[in-house]
C-alpha cells in the first residue's frame, strides 16, 4: 500500500498568497506601484528632457522637470485629500467636478490655444497651461460611479443603465473629438463602453454600443487627412520614413540600441531631437533606450501591478460607489497605457497620449495622481482594511511618542 504524497506548492506561491490575504494589500499595491511609478517618471522626464530643455529654455536644462516637479506636488497633496476625504462627501462633489469639467473644455472653444493641432489648451499664469480634458476623465469616472451606486438595485434594468449615463458621457466625448484630442476621446470612449459592461449591460445592447462608438471613431479619423496617414502606415513606417512613419521608426531606433540592458541613464542619442515628444508621449523609447528592455519590462510589470489591484477593489471592497470607481480608474489607467505602450511599440498608430505618472504633462500627472488617491480610498473599503490602517497609524503614533528625547549633555 503506498502512501500518498501532498504535494505543497512553491514557498513563493504560498508567500504571494499570504500577501493578498492581508487586509491591505490591495492598498499597499497601490500605493507602491504609483510611488515607483511616479519616481522613475521623474527621472526619466529629467533625462529626456535635458537637451529640450536647454535648447529651449535659454540653457536651463532643468526647466521641464522643475514644472514636473511642481505638478508631482500638487498631485501628491490632492491624492492626500482624495484618500482621507469621506466618500459620502466625495459623492457631493461629484456633479460639481463634472459641470466645472464641462464649462472648462467648453471654454477652450473660446480661448483656448492650439498646440499640434489640438485645441484643447487654456493658458494660465506664468506659462503654465490647463488642459481640462484630462480633469474629465476623473469627472467622468465619479459620475458614472455615482450614478450606478445610487440605482444599484435597479440594474438589471437596461434602460437605467444607458439613460442618462450614454448621453451625458457621449456628450463629454464628443466636445473631446471637437478638441481634434483623439487620444483622450479614445480613453472616454473606453470608459464608456467598459462602465456599461461592469453595470451589466446585456451583450446584445453592449454590441450595439460597441458598434456606434467605433463607428463615431472611423468618422473621427476619416475626416483628418494626417490620422488616415498614420492609420495607414503605421504597419509599414518605412513608407513615408520622413512624414507620418518618422516617429515609429526613431522610438524603434531607440528601443532597438538599447537592447537588454541599456546605454546607461542619460546616454539615449534620440532625445537629442531625433524623436519629437521624446519626453511626453514617447517617453517609454527613452527609457527603453536608456534602460534597456529591463527596465521597460519593470515598468510593465508595475502597471500589471496596479491593475490587479485595481480589479481587486473593485471585486472586494463593501462600498458600491468605491466598487465602481475602482473599475473606472482601473480601465482608465489600463487603456492609457495599452495606447501609449501599443504606439511605442509601433503596434498602434501613433496619437497623442501620455503614459500615466510617468509622461511630462501638468494636467495628466495632477489628475492621475488624485486619481491614484480616490483610489486608496476605495480600496480602505475592502474587509478589514479601515481597521488595519488605524491600527497601524496608532502603532506608528505610540513609536513616535515612545521615542527618547535628546539629552543635551553638559
């Protein structure tokens, strides 16, 4: 008779497991990834951006990220407030957020300035610009949350779930699309089709959906003669090397010399003017260059990260408002990045997009941050959660109180 063996699985497996377990994983995830995220942002933004800097900004090679630096600030207060801030009284603020959202985007028709063809800019003081489209899709996410939060019950209704959700959201999406800002629209959009599907649209109504959104798209680009280029040549950059395909082959160039391991921070050739942007939207061909594919494949790693937490939220916490807001700013974050990731890579044509935390860009950095906090939030939803974090700030409180005074020795 022969003994049956139990076979355990590896100790990292069971480690993972014990991890996410705890009350606050899903927060301590967030957290972590975000703050890796936003640091190597930073570094990255410094190193592509020197020479752009100093060509640009009289010599002041550290004029880019000084603004970067001032946003992160920002950012970082308002993801505090948006952590600590009861979600009673963030459902208030909600249509506030959005009709403000609303009126800014509706001003840029007004006096707003263009830049590569989007006029999606409003100027304020000291150089510094606005871009109210970023501060919608944080709008656009609270809403929705708040609204499929308050009709909970009624869901399995479909008509509750498209009215007044589609026509407020599609609205907001089409004042983007007159922007001429098709990366933003193509996250709105996302959003959209992502929040109908969470609610539990049917799959037949959630088709039809699909259907018009991407029809609204083909006409969005078949209407700009310079987007129906890249669509087109974006599988062969080499046909127009100088024109629409310029871009994918110099961010190829710069992935392909860095390799594995890289060129050592600093050392990218493309940030020297070859690549436009090389500090916003392609920043990621910069850091592949720099830091080989590595480096890149950390930062991957770290929005992997950040979307199973997400989703983890979203699954777990208690609150139906946080539940929808998690879902929200997870598709958010997740579709951002595969757009931006899918360009560098030339596996999309090229548009306009930053990658989250780590792009050059006021608005995006300050929106996604607080977003970052709303986040946090909500995961203090989950079991247990609220009550780990208040007993590990009573413990950090009682060491601090603990601690031995200087004796000043005489």
């Amino acid at each position: 008779m022969s003994a049956t063996v139990e076979r355990r699985p590896p100790a990292i497996v069971e480690n993972t497991r014990r991890l996410l377990e705890r009350p606050l994983a899903s927060y301590q995830l967030v957290l972590g990834a975000a703050a890796l995220l936003l640091g190597l942002g930073l570094i990255m933004v410094l190193s592509a951006s020197s020479v752009y800097s100093a060509t640009s900004n009289d010599g002041n090679s550290y004029a880019v990220i000084i603004r970067q630096l001032m946003f992160a600030m920002v950012g970082l207060g308002g993801a505090v407030i948006a952590a600590k801030m009861p979600l009673a009284t963030m459902r208030k603020l909600v249509l506030p957020v959005l009709l403000v959202s609303v009126g800014l985007i509706m001003a840029t028709f007004f006096i707003g300035i263009e830049i590569r063809g989007n006029k999606n800019w409003i100027p304020l003081f000291g150089g510094f610009l606005l871009q109210p489209s970023e501060f919608a899709k944080l709008a656009v996410v609270l809403w929705i949350a708040h609204w499929f939060a308050s009709h909970e019950k009624a869901l399995d209704t479909p008509r509750l779930i498209l009215l007044p959700m589609v026509p407020v959201t599609l609205f907001i999406a089409m004042l983007v699309v007159l922007q001429h800002d098709l990366g933003t629209a193509l996250v709105l959009f996302a959003l959209i089709v992502g929040m109908l599907w969470v609610a539990g649209l049917p799959s037949k109504l959630m088709m039809a959906v699909g259907a018009g959104v991407f029809a609204v798209l083909v006409l969005f680009v078949a209407t700009a003669p310079h987007r129906v280029a890249r669509l087109l040549n974006f599988t062969n950059p080499l046909a127009d090397p100088d024109n629409a395909g310029y871009q994918s082959i110099h961010a190829s160039m710069a992935l392909a010399r860095g390799g594995f391991w890289g060129v050592g921070l600093g050392g990218s050739r493309q940030k020297w003017g070859a690549l436009p942007e090389a500090h916003t939207d392609f920043i990621l061909a910069v850091m592949g260059e720099e830091l080989g594919l590595l480096g890149t494949l950390v930062v991957l790693m770290l929005f992997l990260v950040l979307a199973v937490a997400g989703i983890r939220i979203a699954t777990r916490a208690r609150d139906p408002f946080a539940r929808y807001v998690a879902a929200g700013i997870t598709i958010w974050i997740v579709v951002q990045t595969a757009i931006n990731v899918g360009m560098v890579l030339g596996l999309l044509p090229v548009i306009g997009i930053p990658l989250p935390l780590m792009s050059y860009g006021g608005s995006s950095l300050l929106v996604t941050l607080v977003a970052m906090g709303v986040l946090l939030n909500c995961a203090t939803t989950e079991p247990g959660a609220r009550r780990a974090l208040e007993i590990g700030r009573a413990a950090k409180a009682r060491g601090r109180s603990a601690r031995p005074r200087n004796v000043r020795k005489v």
